[in-house]
C-alpha cells in the first residue's frame, strides 16, 4: 500500500512511502503521473511518461537490490529552486546504481541504462546522496527536453 505525505507540504513537494514491493510500483508510478498533472505537467507531454518510467525503475532497482534492507522505500517528488524536476527514491542500501552490460538474453540488469539515456535526452542527470543508514537516488530533469528549441 502506497502513502502520501502531504502534511506541511507545499504544491512542490510530494512524499510516497511504499514497502519494499514489485506489487506496488505501478502505485507509486500512477500516484506521481496524477501528482504532475496535478502541477499542470500536460497529461500528453513526454515529460509525464518519462518521470513514470524513470520512477518505475528505480523504485525497482531500490526493491530488487535493497529491498531485504528496507522496510519502506520513500519517494519524493519536487520541483528545485531552480524550475528542475527532482525525483528521489530512498533505500536502506549505500550502494549506489551503476549501468551494466546486459547480455540480449538478460531479463533484467537494464534499468540504470535505460534511466541515464533518458535523463540524457533531457538534459538531466543522476546522482545520490548517501545517508548514514543508506541513500537518496535523485533524478533531475529541466522543464522540457534539451533537444527542444525554447
């Protein structure tokens, strides 16, 4: 199950707690398509399915490589003082995600890679933040896609 902290929040700012749970991805990746169009993020724009797909796999790669770790993974939706968009996703492990060569056969190991050609397309990028008791995966992606004329 899926909760939203909206307390003390303003409009720029959105937590999700999930518990570590493939089951509830498509939860919180509809619950921040509805928070975005909420914000006035056009429903038909790329940046509303990119945001969906970059939180898909990265709330899996927190479930599939921390979950064991993790009682509740947060994710946070918020737009930076500066117009970017910022997704984070919090998990009790300090490894951070690299991207890896997967083989054609492979049936995962493909998620960084698909998150960093995306962010790239967009002029964004990812880092993390470590925490004593594990880390932040942060997403950041201006307005609309670098490869668009102002």
């Amino acid at each position: 199950m899926i909760t939203m902290n909206a307390t003390a929040l303003c409009r720029t700012d959105r937590t999700f707690s999930l518990p570590p749970s493939a089951a509830d991805v498509p939860g919180v990746r509809s619950a921040l398509v509805e928070t975005l169009l909420e914000w006035g993020v056009p429903e038909d724009g790329e940046l509303v399915h990119t945001v969906g797909l970059i939180a898909s796999e990265l709330v899996t790669n927190a479930v599939n490589h921390a979950g064991v770790f993790t009682p509740c993974i947060v994710v946070t939706l918020r737009i930076g003082e500066d117009g970017t968009l910022e997704l984070g996703v919090r998990d009790n492990s300090r490894d951070v995600p690299r991207p890896t060569a997967a083989s054609p056969e492979a049936t995962h190991g493909r998620g960084t890679a698909i998150v960093d050609a995306l962010l790239t397309e967009f002029g964004g990028g990812l880092t993390a933040e470590r925490h004593p008791d594990g880390k932040t995966v942060w997403a950041r992606l201006p307005g609309r896609p670098a490869h668009q004329d102002p």
